[in-house]
C-alpha cells in the first residue's frame, strides 16, 4: 500500500492492547490522513492490522486482516461523531476525532498515561484555532446577528443556513448534515451555548433539508436561482 504516507511506527503491544478498538481505529484514519490519495476503507483495514495486528487479525490467523472488526468499529466510530464518511465516499476525522487521535498518539508515544480522567486534558491547538475561526465567522454572519436580536430564525432562509454550514444549494444532505455535527463541537469546546441553540433552532427549521436523499430526488442547478434539470 503506497498512500504517500511516511514509514510505520512500531508500537509495543503492552501499550495498544489496553486502548480501545474504536480509538485504535480512529488513530489509523488519523496515520493515513498524513498521506496523498483520500482514505478508503481497504487502507483502513490494513493500516490498523499493521500498525497494531494483535488486535486486528483474523481470529485463528494471525498472519491476515480481520476487516469485520473494522467494519463495526467505524460505524461505531462515525455514530459516535468521530469519524465521517463511508465506504464509497472515504472517511475523514471530526474535530472530535481528532481530538481522540492525538491523544492516542501521546499514548502510543508513551507522553500520556492510558488512563486519565476524562475532561482533564485541554484540546490541541489546531481544534481550537479552527472552532475559533468558525466562532467569529457564526458571529459575523447576517443570520447570527438576526437570532441575536429576535431570538428567533424564522425568516432564516435555506440559502442563508447552507451558507452558514460553508455549503452551497448543491451540497448533499450529508455534507450539510457533517458540517452541522462539527459546527456543534466547535461550538460546545467553546462553551458558545447561545450558538448551540441558533444552531439547534436551524436544525430544526431545515429538519427537511438535513433529512433529504438524492434517491429519486429531482435535480437542480443554478444556484440561488434553482431550475429543475429535464
């Protein structure tokens, strides 16, 4: 597998055989995001067997890849909000997620204890740097200001919240419904409950919007100014 990634770390099984399936699964997406190409679920498979086989391999075969275990974790993984993505799509990591990597790592690297008190660690500075960004970019949003004064998102229009979500009127319930997730997180680490609620009050709103599917869906273009495609 040539992913444009650097060369395999070794890590002593005493140390990964006492993390959890789903932080080992969400550190191999985090190893693999340092390559080139966009992660599918067969590099996961093999990233997290060869990084840490003992917990990874086939049941009575040592020498092979057990991908159901995978399989269930990222689901896992992806329920959880740390992980996005699919098999078809390719995976990629939450803000949350990577929070969770990073400290895999340093537990891996032995710069941090198995087993800590949860909350106990601040996150790392690239998380809050972008949940900054996105805080001043809610706060300077004419659909903030507006809640701020009435409370209320009433006339929030679907093109103002795909905006905010950094979409366009072409983004897939999906994406929206991704953004939206990590939107949440950005603004729970800063403790923005008033952002919290405009973003729940807008979920709630667009609750259509966040639940459409393309299947059998009529499709669009034009932007703001939307026609149907004959």
């Amino acid at each position: 597998m040539n992913n444009g990634i650097a060369e395999l770390p070794t890590f002593p099984s005493n140390i990964y055989r006492q993390i959890a399936l789903n932080d080992l699964v969400v550190y191999a997406v985090y190893f693999l995001s340092s390559g080139e190409k966009e992660i599918v679920f067969e590099d996961v498979v093999a990233i997290a067997f060869r990084l840490f086989p003992e917990r990874f391999h086939l049941r009575g075969y040592p020498e092979w890849p057990d991908s159901t275990v995978v399989n269930k974790r990222w689901l896992d993984c992806r329920a959880k909000g740390l992980l996005q993505g699919s098999t078809a799509a390719g995976f990629s990591l939450t803000p949350k997620g990577l929070e969770l990597a990073e400290k895999t790592a340093a537990i891996l690297t032995g710069k941090r204890r198995a087993f800590v008190r949860p909350g106990s660690e601040k996150a790392s500075g690239e998380i809050r740097t972008r949940a900054g960004r996105f805080i001043r970019s809610v706060e300077a949003s004419n659909a903030f200001k507006a809640y701020s004064k009435s409370r209320t998102v009433t006339d929030l229009a679907e093109f103002d919240f795909r905006s905010l979500l950094l979409c366009t009127m072409e983004s897939s319930s999906v994406t929206l419904r991704n953004n939206l997730e990590q939107f949440r997180q950005y603004a729970a680490l800063y403790r923005r409950r008033d952002i919290l609620t405009f973003l729940q009050l807008c979920a709630e709103k667009f609750a259509d919007v966040l639940a459409e599917s393309s299947v059998g869906k009529p499709k669009f273009r034009g932007g703001m100014n939307r026609q149907k495609v004959k």
